[in-house]
C-alpha cells in the first residue's frame, strides 16, 4: 500500500474544503490554537513511517490520554478493574450525570469522563507517584521521552471543572473513588493536559496495533487479550455519542480528544494520528473525522 502518496493527496483534498466547527473554547488554553493548523502521521507495524502538514508541532492530547491511564491500570489490576467499570457505550455527552444514578457509581465504560475519574482514582490508590509513574509508562511506549504535562492546560482545565467536580463527588457518594476527590480531580485535570504530537502518538499507540507490544523494544506492555480489549473499548466508546457514526464510517478502533486530535488504530496494520482543533457538533475533529473516512475508503481497509 502507498501510504505516502495517497496520505498526501486526501490532506490536500481535505484541508482545500472548508474548515468547518468551532474549537472546545469552554476551556481557556484550547482556545487559544490556532484554527488552520492540520497534521497526519502514520506509523505502519512493519515499520514505514509518514507524516504531512503539522505532524510534529505538539498539542494537548486531551481525552486520548485516557487510552493511557486504562491501559497501566489495566496492567496492574487486570480482569478486576471491570468491578468498578463498564465496558458499554454511554450514548450520552462524555461529562454527563445521568446514568451515575442509575448504574449505582458505575461508569459505563473508561472513557467518559465518570470512567477516566475512576481509573485515575486507581492509579493513585496503586501507585506510589502516580503522576510520575503514568508519565514513565507513556514514555516507555516509544523511542521518544518527549512528552510531559502542561501546568497551564491543566491550570485551564481546573479553573472551570465544575461538571468534572460533581462528577467525582457524585461516585464518591456511591463509594467507587477511594481517595479525596481533589487529589482524584487534580491528577485527572493533569492527565488530561498531556501533550505530544501526530508522530509522537502514532509511535506510542503502536503497542495496540502489534498484540500488546512495543515497536521500538518489542517489549509486552499488555497480553494479547487485554490489547484486544482496549481495541474493542476503543472502537465502541473512543468518541463519545458519536462512536457508532466512526464505525459506520472509518471502521477502525480509535480514540478522539477535544483538543482536535484522533488516533485510528488497525491492528497488525498501522496506526494513524490526525490532528485539527475544530470540533463537530458532537466534540471530535471535523477534519480528522473527514480524513479518516476518506483514508479508508480509498484504502478499502477496515477491521470489518
């Protein structure tokens, strides 16, 4: 497969269109990127990589990094983290209270924002230095230690969390947060703020395209079930209320953040990084929902 010509020509294609959606202003630092700025990286398992536009200028990752924290979690608990989560998708807004109440405290799945709380909430009850710890684990994912957190975004993100903060006193209510829900907030307001790049992400996602293991060491982070898995998580619940639609439309597992970037995973294949701040209506990149689905339909690729 051409990746390099047919990656070019869909870019150009797509960033010649109009550049529609607004970005998550709702938090101050995002606010402030620039609107145009447009970036692809793939990396393939058998080791081609490519990258056109903005593929190495560094953006807040944003809900992806929750891929993260579930799969160090994931490492540590194993099957049992499955007591104090779900694994359905919500069909609601990613911040949303609803189904708390019914579900007794059980996020329904690691990637709203209930679920990434909970998850964050293990790491600290199970880590000594959590933040420290988490970082690590990210960087040992790929070749390159380039990435940390951004004090400002999460600075940012803190100063209007007001739904996060009722969401994690509302599971604390319930008994699934262990720890004081500021210490929870302040380490998910920080894992949130993570940033890296299309290249950088494309490296570090390609565990879950190769069973579980590293393409730089080959070292196994997850078994092969567990990076099933987490593929599977993804391709239900990695964009919120709009994760069917990415099925229907890219067919591939993957994972969106609200600072416009979206990882596209096809196991034993490639992982594919795309980045534009715009969001659509329902929170993902409106170019990188474009792209995306233009990429596999002239690919014919799917992992249906």
């Amino acid at each position: 497969m051409k990746y390099k010509e047919l990656i070019t020509q869909i870019f150009e294609k797509v960033h010649s269109t109009e550049n529609q959606g607004e970005k998550a202003s709702y938090i101050p630092e995002l606010a402030k990127v620039a609107s145009e700025n447009f970036g692809v990286h793939i990396s393939t398992t058998d080791s081609e990589q490519f990258g056109f536009g903005d593929f190495q200028d560094k953006f807040s990752i944003q809900s992806i990094s929750k891929v993260f924290s579930l799969a160090l979690a994931y490492k540590l608990l194993g099957e049992d983290l499955w007591n104090r989560l779900g694994v359905e998708p919500s069909g609601t807004g990613f911040n949303s209270l609803v189904q708390l109440e019914n579900d007794k405290g059980i996020p329904r799945n690691p990637f709203i924002n209930a679920g990434a709380l909970v998850i964050a909430d293990i790491l600290l009850s199970h880590l000594e230095n959590p933040k420290e710890e988490l970082l690590a684990f990210i960087r040992s994912l790929s070749a390159n230690k380039d990435i940390n957190y951004s004090t400002k975004i999460a600075y940012s993100e803190k100063s209007v969390g007001y739904r996060n903060i009722a969401l994690c006193n509302f599971i604390k209510s319930f008994g699934n947060i262990e720890n004081e829900p500021d210490k929870v907030l302040d380490f998910y307001f920080d894992i949130c703020s993570l940033e890296s790049t299309c290249e950088q992400l494309s490296a570090q996602f390609s565990f879950l395209a190769n069973n579980g293991k590293t393409a730089h060491d080959n070292t196994q982070v997850l078994t092969i079930s567990q990076s099933k898995r987490i593929n599977a998580l993804m391709q239900t619940c990695g964009f919120y209320d709009e994760s069917g639609e990415f099925a229907f439309k890219v067919g591939l597992a993957g994972k969106s953040g609200v600072g416009g970037g979206i990882v596209a995973i096809h196991p034993n294949q490639y992982v594919i990084t795309v980045w534009s701040p715009k969001l659509n209506a329902k929170g993902n990149s409106y170019r990188g929902m474009q792209f995306l689905e233009a990429f596999t339909t002239a690919t014919q690729q799917s992992i249906f």
